[in-house]
C-alpha cells in the first residue's frame, strides 16, 4: 500500500503541478483540503480526471462516498487498491 500510496502523491504533485513539493512533503494521513494540503474544488476535479485514467476507476464527482475518499493520500490509494481496474 505504500507504493500506492507515494504514486498517488506523485500523481497530486504532477496534476497540480506543486513543483516545490515532494511526495515526501505530503502526509500521507493529512487532509487534502482546506486545513491539510489545501487543495479546492477545482484541484479536486483535476486530481479525480487524473486517477480516472490513471487507474482506470469510476466515480461520481457529487457523491458523499467520492468526497470521502478524497480524504487524504491513504483513503484515496485505498479506494484506487479496491476498485482499479487490473
């Protein structure tokens, strides 16, 4: 899992383009928005666009269960664990 989830923070630096960050920068525990890495809504689009055609997963941009998952790093690399496609 935690392969997975250095790309996913891989995938967050190169879609958003943080280039002065590193995967190392990012906890993996910590919130994505607002308080945490502070990403928004559009952020958020971009990044669910990536890991759609990245890892082949679905998901619905206005449900509960998708915001979720969006987390942080580990809820999202766990979502992608469950639900990518091989």
């Amino acid at each position: 899992m935690e392969q997975l989830e250095n790309e996913v923070k891989q995938v967050i630096i190169d879609v958003l383009q943080l280039e002065d960050m590193t995967t190392a920068d990012i906890v993996t525990d910590a919130p994505l928005f607002l308080e945490g890495l502070g990403l928004d809504s559009i952020d958020a689009l971009e990044l669910g666009v990536a890991m759609q055609k990245r890892y082949g997963i679905s998901m619905s941009a206005d449900s509960a269960e998708t915001r979720n998952h969006f987390a942080s790093v580990r809820t999202l690399a766990a979502m992608i664990a469950s639900n990518r496609k091989k």
